[in-house]
C-alpha cells in the first residue's frame, strides 16, 4: 500500500501537522471483546488464533471495523520467536504463557535455533500480507515483537515473574554468558521486524515489558546495547517505535536510541516529554489503561484532557500507557477513539468539533 496522504500515523511519525492526532491502543485486539472471546472459543485457544493467518488478520481488524482506530498491530504474541528457537510454549489459563524448558543451563542455551523467520514463523508473513490487501487506506499497519530483555525475563524465568529473581542471578554471576544470551535474541528480534516490513508492516513497535525494572546502570549495561543491536537491523526500513513499560528513569536514554517514536507510560509527562524532545521524536501515549474501567463519559473527559494539555503539538501519537484491560468495556474504547476522532488541531492547540 502506498503511503497516502490521510494516513495519521505515518505522518505524526514524521511529526508533521496534521489535522488531529492518530489513535490505536496496545492490545486494541482482545479479551475485552465479544466477537474476539467468539473467534477465540471457535479456534480452540491463544495460539491456534495467532498461528492461523486467517483468524490471527480477522481478529486484527475487528477493532478497526468497530472503532476505526489509525493503527491496525499484527495479532501476534512477544513469545511466538522464542517457540520458533526451540523453546516448548503453551498458555494456561489463569496463569499466561509457560515456556516448559526455561534456559536455566548452558546446554539449553546452546541449544537455540538460529531464527529463520521465513521459515519458522511464515504464518506472521502471511497474516500481514492479508492484512495490507483488507486495511483501509487510511489505517497504518503494525508490526511487533518483543525486545531482547523482556525475552530473556521470559526464558530464563520460564513464564512471567514479578521478581526476575533467576533472571537477575543469571545476570550478576555470568554477565558476560547473559549479554551473549540478549546478543542472541537481539539479532532474532531484528530478523523478526524486517521480516515483518517486507511482509507488508509500514511500522512496528519494539516492546520493553520488564527493562523498565533494571536500575539505570544495569539498563545502560544490558538491555540498552541489545535493544540498538536490534535497531541495527531495521533502521531505514520503517519507522520504530520503542516502548519501555516503567521506564521514565531512563527515558533520556530510550530517547537517545533515534527511534521515530517512543511511547511512554502514563507515570510521565507527556507533555514535557513533547517540549523537551518534539523536535527530534514522536511520542505516544498516555492515558492510564485503568481509566477506561470508568464511565464513557469519564472516559472521554480524561481523554480530552490529555489532548488540551498536549495542545495539538506535531508528534502526538495517541494511546494508552500500556496494553487495554480484559475489564474494559468496549463502549469506554469507543469513547476515547471519537474523542480523538472529534478534535481538531488549530494554530498549535487542540479544539473539539
């Protein structure tokens, strides 16, 4: 598809002056809607839908058909490469994602596939190829993948942890074997995004879950090299956004990496993110995703807050701080979504029509 000029998002990328800013949410496709829980039970489960083409791009537009959101991300899973490099993955309900042989030994480690994703994860590819022949034309299409630490967090562990009390051993005792270990997931994950891009994605979103729980040094050490190790891969080929969940201590340096856009969680200021660095990088963000557990009135008060206060500065992608509640109601998205939809951007400040 062809870069057209009502495409938002590309060109709040650019951070160029358009009539309103773009709007698409983290995890815009999900729990949280009936004909997805419907898709979902038909499929048999998570994975049998995101490893399908054909229900992994239906239940990628069903936001878009109900809301007409700018953005449309690949329904995928962060975890989908580490499956592909060997690793036994299942999701339990009530408990999330079970990697069943964690990477607690060097002989697990060694044993990792290269990523081929052609190959081993053709199925992303031919999601997106759909999904750029039936998107509108107005609507941008997303990429994704997990960035190096949060994978690790998730290897290492085995699933989830709150604590990353393995993850953090294995880094303290053999620093050099665990940046080895992120240098391997740096250049899977990069593999992973150009793929996606000759696939059909005009964007993608790097996804930083856990770094933002490293103190700034440990930052600076580990996660930081493997996320550039990764840009090293796509830049000049679509623009990046970088998202580190929690990451406000360090977000001069996630600013630092030169990535069109980085999205920020709703403990920032966006605005001072937006005066402080508008003119080199976008930003995305930030309502707390837990505002949307309130009314659709409440909903679209807070939202047009969040617009007044940006006041219609070039490089406002808006979003949620984080991924939409299972919670959520879908009439509390449709009010944000038409609130966005409904203001103009006038000499520099926002209005609404």
């Amino acid at each position: 598809m062809t870069d057209a000029p009502q495409r938002l998002l590309l060109a709040a990328l650019r951070r160029e002056r358009i009539p309103r800013p773009p709007v698409w949410l983290m995890r815009q496709a999900g729990r949280y809607l009936p004909e997805y829980q419907k898709v979902r039970k038909a499929a048999g489960g998570f994975l049998a839908m995101a490893q399908n083409p054909e229900l992994a791009a239906e239940v990628t537009l069903q936001p878009i058909r109900r809301f007409g959101m700018d953005g449309a991300i690949l329904f995928s899973d962060i975890l989908l490469p580490l499956q592909a490099m060997g690793m036994p993955l299942r999701f339990d309900d009530g408990v999330g994602p079970v990697l069943e042989e964690p990477l607690t030994s060097p002989e697990r480690i060694a044993a990792l596939r290269p990523l081929e994703p052609s190959e081993s994860l053709g199925y992303v590819g031919e999601t997106l190829g759909i999904l750029a022949r039936e998107l509108p034309e107005s609507c941008t299409l997303l990429g994704f993948c997990g960035a190096p630490f949060t994978l690790a967090s998730y290897a290492v562990e085995g699933g989830t942890s709150k604590g990353h009390a393995t993850l953090r051993g294995f880094m303290g005792q053999d620093p050099r074997a665990f940046s080895a270990l992120l240098d391997t997931f740096a250049d899977a994950v990069g593999r992973h995004l150009a793929y996606q891009i000759e696939s059909g994605a005009q964007a993608v979103v790097l996804f930083d879950t856990w770094a933002g729980t490293l103190g700034r040094n440990d930052y600076l050490r580990f996660a930081m090299p493997a996320t550039e190790r990764v840009l090293s891969h796509v830049r000049g080929k679509a623009p990046i956004i970088n998202f580190v969940l929690n990451g406000g201590h360090v977000l001069e340096d996630i600013v630092g990496l030169g990535t069109e856009a980085v999205a920020v969680d709703w403990r920032v200021s966006l605005p001072d993110c937006l005066a402080r660095w508008g003119d080199t990088t976008a930003f995305q963000g930030n309502l707390d995703p837990a505002c949307l557990l309130g009314t659709p009135e409440d909903v679209a008060a807070r939202t047009a807050e969040l617009l007044r206060a940006v006041g219609g500065r070039p490089g406002h992608i808006f979003g949620l701080g984080h991924g939409v509640m299972k919670q959520t109601s879908p009439d509390a998205v449709a009010a944000l979504v038409r609130t966005v939809q409904e203001h103009r951007v006038v000499s520099g400040s926002a209005a609404r029509v």
